[in-house]
C-alpha cells in the first residue's frame, strides 16, 4: 500500500513538472535554438514513456506473485511454478529485471529534462 502511495505521490509531481514543460516549449520556440530544445526534450519524453511502458509491465509481473507470506514454507513452495522465461526466469525475476530497467529510465528522463536549459543564464529560466 506504501509503494502506490508513493508512486502515485511522484507521478503527481512529475505529471505537473511536464504540463508546465509541455507548455512552456509552445510558448517559446524560437529558430534553431527552438529546435535544439524540442529534441532535447523529445529524447527526455521517450525515456519517460518507455520508462511508463516499462513501468506497467513490471506490475504485471508484480502481480503474477506465486508465493505467499501468510503461508508456512512448504506450502507457499507448493505455489511455486515452473519457470516461464527461457526455462530460467520465473515473474519474480522479471519483474525485478523490468522494474529495474523502468527505474533506470526514469532516472535518464529526470537527468535530462532540464539539459534544454544548459545555456540559458539563471535569471531567465521560468520557475514553476
């Protein structure tokens, strides 16, 4: 329950974070410079998209659980599967792989978010 409360807590930010971003690129797009700032921004939205898409897989796999805490041990083995993921991985490893990969990406589109202000001095950047 803590985990989606915090998700969703930093989706809120970040969603408001990229409204303002998204509009701020139509109120100002101006010449070459305008354009540099458009790709540099399109590279930091594919990250969050693929990072979103990434994202919804790994709950998928979250929620394909095949054990139990509220049973003893021999019988949450009882509920174990055979592995699915080239005869090695069962879900629980790949959600571990993709929810890594989805936090990775994240990470990317936060660290590049802002790179179209670089050049931009400090006085001038709209703060919101």
């Amino acid at each position: 329950a803590i985990l989606v409360i915090l998700a969703v807590n930093v989706a809120f930010g970040l969603s408001y974070y990229m409204v303002n971003k998204i509009l701020e690129i139509f109120k100002n797009h101006e010449g070459e410079a305008g354009q540099r700032q458009w790709a540099m921004r399109f590279f930091s939205f594919t990250f969050f998209l693929l990072a979103l898409v990434l994202g919804l897989v790994a709950m998928f796999f979250y929620n394909k659980r095949h054990a139990s805490r509220n049973f003893t041990p021999p019988e949450s083995r009882n509920l174990n599967n055979v592995c699915e993921w080239m005869d090695f991985f069962d879900s629980h490893d790949m959600w571990h792989f993709v929810s890594a990969t989805a936090l990775f990406l994240s990470f990317i589109f936060l660290l590049t978010i802002d790179d179209d202000l670089l050049d931009t001095p400090w006085d001038s950047i709209q703060v919101f």
